[in-house]
C-alpha cells in the first residue's frame, strides 16, 4: 500500500513539472498578438506641411514659404533647394530651423523667402523631401521622398493700394500672325474715303466746332516713387527688426527714381558707377549729388557690408529719400516709361 502511494505521488510531481503552464502561453500570445497591432497601426515616416505667410502681396514685397516636417526618430530629412527659374521672383536665402522632439516625432522647419518682381497670380511647384532610413539587419535601408502640394499666391501693384487707376492697364500677350486680312482692309479703307468724302461734302453747307478730349494726365515719377515709399513703410520691417530687407527695397526704390528722373540705368549700376554720371547731369547740384551718394553708400552697408543700424537710423535715411524725391519732384518731366514700368 506504502509502494503504491508513493508511485501515486511521483506521477502527480512528475505532471506538474513536465505539463506546460497556460497562463505562460497565454502571456505569449497576447504580446505576439500586441506587437502584431503595433504595427499594423504605424502611420508614414514622413509627414510634410506648405504654407505661405502672404498668399496677397504687393512688387518688391518679400514673401516666405514654410515646410514643416514631422517625422520618425531613426529618419534623416532633407529639404530640398529651391528652383532658381521661378518666374516672377527672385530668391532671397533659405534658413532650416533646429530639429526638436514632440512625442514621439521629430520635427523641423525650413523657410524659403522670395522677393516679387512681377505682377500676376503664381504657382508654387511642389518641392521634394526626401529621406532615409538606417538599414536593420538583414533587411534594405529605405529611402523615400514625400511632395509638398501647389500652392497659390497673387502678386498685385503697389498703385492698387490706393485704388485702381482707370489709366493703367496691363501689358497684352503677343498675337501670332493668322488670317490674311489684306483685302478686307483694302474694302473698309475704300468704304472709309467714300464715307469721308460723303461727310465733307455735307460739312461745306454746315460748319459744327467739337471739343477735343483732353488727354490724361500720366503719373507723375515723384507720385510713383512716393507711393512705394509709402507701400515700404506700411510692410513695418522696421518694427519686426528686418532692416536688410528694409534697405534693400528702399536702394532698389530710389534707384528706379534716379534711373527714370535722369534717364540712365540706375538700378543696374552700382554706387561707384553712378557716382561720375551724377557729375555729368547739369541740372544736378553739387549738394544733390552728395545727398544721392550718401543715401546710396548708406543703403549698400547694411545690403553689402552687413552693418548694424536701428530703427531709428533707417527712419531717418527714408525720410532723407522722402524729402529729396519731393523737392526734386517740383522740378521734374513727366516721365511715360517709368509709369509703365512701375505698374507691370
């Protein structure tokens, strides 16, 4: 009886020990089934954003695009560099912020700024930002690129702001050649002699006075140049501390003047280059000419030279332009080309 208990014994050890355990198997399976849903729930690598800080902006008027990445933590990003034949801008600079962590994303910024130049409503492409992957082990590295959308942006004259002048108006498209309109316009000048020979004919017996339509006046360069002064001023550079840009719209303004007042190309000439055609000009006095090289030598510091100036400084160099464009204003011809220009 003894040997029988203890053989009873033995088999329930020998049991406990070589049966498996469900509650292990169970913990298996739950973080197998886990893992599974972990992954299956993993959204993409890469999440890119575009927008524009000014989809409404007025010639001259700088304008920065902004991409915002979020993205996995083993992921190395690239922006991209901008297209430098982007018709109606000019490229300023690109900046990349740092790279920081949110949750479980990282994310970094980067600035594209342009400069408008044309008037017209644009179509930013899509830029491509690609990124990479550190390859695990025994699989690819993996490399991919994700595209920012179209983006939209309308660039209007700064004259609109104060209105819409009814003398103004746009440049039109090239027409092709089409049909031959030869014999056409040989009948309607045929017809036209005809009628206007029937018309002199009436008038012996009648006489009748018409008034010409004065023609309209054209803006006047001052008007114009005062108005982008004005336009630079509103824009506040000077409260947001962006006294680069400031100077460098403000050179570009009054060489346009300069260029239209006294007919040469100011805006392509550099300061030592202006300088002896200054001297050249006999309506030109020696104090003006002083007052034209300082504003200019002033302007090139801060756009070339990088110097630190104040909001105080770059008031009192725009009022010197202000009041320079006004008393030369009293003595100026109207200028035609420079109106156009300043309207396209």
């Amino acid at each position: 009886m003894m040997v029988l208990f203890r053989k009873f014994i033995f088999i329930l050890i020998a049991s406990v020990f070589l049966y498996p355990s469900p509650s292990f198997t169970q913990t298996i399976s739950s973080e197998k089934s886990n893992q599974n849903k972990k992954e299956n729930s993993t959204t993409g690598p890469l999440e890119v954003t575009a927008n524009i800080d000014k989809p409404l902006a007025t010639i001259g008027e700088i304008i920065t695009i902004t991409l915002e990445s979020h993205f996995d933590p083993d992921l190395t990003v690239t922006f991209p560099e901008f297209p430098q034949d982007f018709e109606g801008f000019d490229f300023v600079d690109k900046q990349l912020g740092k790279i920081t962590q949110a949750v479980d994303k990282k994310q970094q910024k980067a600035w594209y700024r342009l400069r408008a130049d044309q008037v017209g409503t644009f179509k930013v492409p899509p830029l491509n930002i690609s990124y990479s992957m550190p390859a695990e082990e025994g699989q690819p590295s993996v490399e991919g690129e994700v595209s920012t959308p179209e983006l939209s942006l309308k660039i209007q004259s700064v004259l609109n702001l104060q209105g819409e002048p009814k003398d103004i108006r746009d440049i039109k498209n090239i027409v092709g050649p089409g049909r031959d309109w030869t014999p056409y316009i040989i009948g309607a000048v045929s017809s036209i002699v005809a009628l206007v020979l029937f018309l002199l004919w009436r008038t012996r017996k009648q006489s009748r006075t018409t008034q010409a339509k004065a023609p309209e006046p054209e803006v006047p360069i001052h008007i114009i140049a005062q108005n982008e002064l004005n336009a630079l001023l509103a824009r506040g550079y000077l409260e947001q501390g962006l006294f680069p840009e400031f100077h460098f719209e403000l050179s570009e303004i009054f060489r346009r003047y300069l260029g239209a007042r006294y007919e040469f190309p100011a805006p392509d000439w550099t300061t030592e280059e202006i300088a002896p055609k200054l001297t050249e000009l006999d309506d030109l006095g020696e104090a003006d000419r002083i007052q034209i090289l300082s504003i200019l030598r002033q302007s090139d510091q801060v756009k070339f030279a990088k110097a630190q100036v104040d909001s105080q400084a770059s008031r009192d160099l725009i009022d010197s332009v202000i009041k320079y464009v006004q008393k030369a204003g009293e003595r100026e011809k109207p200028n035609p080309l420079y109106s156009t220009q300043s309207t396209t």
